[in-house]
C-alpha cells in the first residue's frame, strides 16, 4: 500500500500537526506500506511527485485550523491536484485537523471542506478526524499515547490507522483532551503574558483600545 501525508501546516516541522504525523507514522508502518511524507509549503509539482500522489493508495492530510477552515497555503496545493487532475479516483483521503480551540468539534467546518473538494475531484473519502487543544501537544511528548491527557488521542488514532490500513470509510470523530478545560484556559493566558513580557509589553497595553 502506498501512502502518501501531506502536512499543511505553514510552520512544517516545528508544528503540532508535525506532533501528530509522528504520532500515526508508527502505527501505518508495515512493511509492505510505502509512506512518504510531504509539506505543502514546499511540495513541488513535476513529474515525479504528481505520480507519486496519483499512485497513491491513501492520502492523507494533517493541517490546523486557519480562520475555521483550512489554511490558504493548502488550500492553494487543493486547487493545484484539481486543476492538474492528480488526484486518482481509488485514493481513499483521510486527514487530522487541529486548533487551539479546546473542543475538537470546532475542527468540522474544516473537515466538511476537505469532504466537499473530496468529492469534487471524485476520489473516495475515509474518514477525518478534529482534535481540540492542539497547543498542549508540545507539552505533552512525555506521555505515551493512549495515556493520561492522551488517551482520546491515542483511541482516535489506533482507530484511523485501523481504518487507513484495511482502507475503509468511517464517520468523523472528533476528541478533547483529557485535561481539565480550566486548567487550559490558565495556561493559555499566562502563555499571553510571557510572550508580552517577553515583547516589552505591559498587561494593560494588551488590552487598550486605539482611539
């Protein structure tokens, strides 16, 4: 089986959706599976990788959350695989979209997107998944997934892979993490502060209106 993942993040390897890639490589490696990875700020198209993705019996996309839908540098690569008709009817498309929301839900406008563009260039859709408080995933590394404040996600993904290696169709899932919501909103506001202080700005000035 080949598959292909393509991480639609613009910070590419220093991203939480890179966090997640690394996440699902071990669990789609078998030895029969070629997986080849790309980014989409820079994936070229030639000759070779537009055979690449066409050959490609899964597809899948990891990107966040951009604005509640996906992120322009994306969606410009979308519209690039339409245009040029790369995308192969018997590719089964997949994808991980994450934001700093806490609820995962918030992920489902994004994923109705890439269903709809699914359908237009007439390729079969497997199955998406929307994970909330994608900013804790930098945190988190020390835990094993399926553990502690990543037992959704580790349920999640056991679950995709599952569906990605027999390539099967499944409804949408979408996961908070088990971690207190109060306790996210804190860290989340002093993570505010630091980088104000850090940039020479005192509390109030976040706040001020411009007159």
């Amino acid at each position: 089986m080949k598959i292909s993942i393509i991480n639609g993040s613009p910070k590419t390897v220093k991203s939480n959706s890179e966090i997640l890639t690394n996440y699902l490589l071990p669990l789609l490696k078998k030895e029969e599976n070629k997986i080849k990875k790309y980014y989409s700020l820079s994936l070229k198209l030639n000759e070779n990788t537009e055979k690449e993705i066409k050959n490609s019996d899964i597809l899948i996309f990891n990107f966040p959350l951009y604005v509640d839908g996906i992120p322009s540098n994306l969606l410009k690569l979308l519209a690039e695989f339409e245009n040029k008709k790369i995308i192969n009817s018997n590719t089964r498309i997949y994808c991980l979209v994450n934001n700093g929301f806490y609820e995962g839900r918030q992920n489902h406008l994004a994923i109705f997107q890439l269903r709809n563009w699914c359908e237009k260039v007439n390729a079969k859709w497997g199955q998406g998944i929307g994970i909330g408080a994608g900013e804790l995933l930098p945190y988190l590394q020390k835990y094993p997934l399926g553990q502690g404040p990543l037992k959704n996600l580790g349920i999640s993904l056991n679950k995709l892979s599952d569906n990605i290696l027999i390539s099967k169709s499944d409804e949408d899932i979408y996961i908070n993490p088990n971690w207190p919501k109060s306790l996210y909103f804190l860290q989340g506001s002093i993570s505010w502060i630091l980088k104000a202080r850090k940039n020479k700005l005192k509390i109030g000035e976040m706040f001020k209106k411009n007159n």
